[in-house]
C-alpha cells in the first residue's frame, strides 16, 4: 500500500517501474528474480517494455508467470497466455501461478502443473528452484507425482502440498518504495546478494491474498506461498 501511494498511479504499473525494480535488484547481486505479474500484452510504451526486457536478460536468473485460462462459461475454452514476445525471449524460465484453496477455503497446495495441447508447464516455483539448484526442470508429470532433482515429488490430484514456515511476513519483505529509493541497501548492503527474490502484490486491494493454515484471518500474500 506505501508503494502503490508512492508511485501515485494505479496498478498495473508502467513497464519502466518495473525495469527499474529488476535492474535495482540485479545491481543488488539477486540470484534469481522472479515476477509474480502478468506481462501478457505490450504495454502502449514500447520504451518501457524494451527496458523490461532488457532488464530481465541482464538478470542472473529471471523467471515469470504465465497462465493456461479456462473460461468457466465456455467448457472446453482453453487460452495459452504468455508473457509478450521480447520479455518472453529475455527470460530464464516461465511458469504457471495457480494456487488451490480446498473446501474450506484455506489454501494448502499450488497446482504443480497444467497442460496445453501437448505440452506441459510446471508451476514457477519449480522454475525457480531448478535454475538456483542448478538441476533440470521437472519431467514426468502425473495427479500423483513427478520428478525433480533426482527424487519424486508426491502430488495430489496433481497438486502440491506447501510445507508452511510460517504466517505471513514469515520471509524478509521489502516494498518497491525501500528498493528504488536505496533504504533497503543502505540498512542491509546484502539484503539480496545470492538471494532468490520475488516480486508480487501484497496489498490486499488487489485481492493476491489467502488464508492458510496458520491464519484464516492474517492473509498471506500469493507470492510469499510461492516463497
């Protein structure tokens, strides 16, 4: 909420804040940069986009999310939704962002992957995991498991439990206002030196948040359950 006052526009924020984000962080010798946003469309600045991808590519490790959209009110509607074309050749990896809330409305698991046609693309978790282990991405996907750096990975119904560290807040969190402006660094010179870094909403205006197990109350933002 500080950030999106700061910034004093609505979201989604233009291409170049988030170039600006990223390359911050790359300055700040992140490992790995992952985005937990959208970059479906080009953006009506083309600058802006191409300092996005430019940044990306300069990342050590960058990854980001896309989506396979099943349209509810049309059975068999299938959409596979992509990052735009310059971010999506300046990236690492890609990956889908869904998570699973069972019936009683706390959120326990991520949807390990989904298909398209004849393909098959994990959860960006794994994305990330793989490019900071340093092993191959995951192969042998099924609703009971698949594998991942040498072991399988028990699923259920093609979902993945999340073993929780914690509530919300469990892991360092920054807003954007503390990264552009230089106050994270100067407090912490290595707050993200070698470190994986995700970048998501919090706020709770933009709905990104859950209930887990450990509070229904306090939510927890979508990217730090990725986390």
């Amino acid at each position: 909420d500080t950030s999106l006052a700061w910034v004093g526009l609505q979201w989604p924020w233009p291409r170049s804040y988030i170039a600006d984000i990223v390359s911050k962080l790359n300055e700040a010798g992140a490992r790995v940069v992952g985005l937990d946003i959208f970059l479906f469309e080009e953006s009506n600045d083309p600058s802006g986009d191409e300092a996005l991808a430019n940044a990306l590519e300069a990342a050590d490790n960058s990854v980001v999310v896309m989506r396979i959209f099943r349209d509810p009110r049309q059975p068999g509607a299938v959409t596979l939704e992509r990052p735009f074309p310059s971010v999506r050749d300046s990236v690492d990896e890609t990956g889908i962002t869904s998570l699973v809330r069972d019936k009683d409305a706390i959120t326990r698991s991520l949807q390990a992957y989904d298909t398209y046609i004849d393909d098959t693309y994990f959860n960006w978790s794994f994305e990330v995991a793989h490019l900071v282990l340093r092993v191959d991405a995951p192969s042998n996907a099924s609703p009971t498991g698949l594998t991942f750096n040498g072991r399988t990975v028990p699923l259920q119904r093609g979902n993945l439990l999340v073993n929780f560290d914690g509530p919300a807040g469990t892991y360092p969190t920054y807003s954007v206002v503390e990264v552009l402006e230089g106050d994270a660094l100067e407090k912490d010179p290595n707050a993200f030196r070698d470190k994986i870094v995700l970048v998501g909403a919090t706020t709770i205006t933009l709905q990104d948040v859950y209930p887990t197990p450990f509070s229904a109350q306090a939510l927890t933002p979508g990217v730090e359950i990725v986390a």
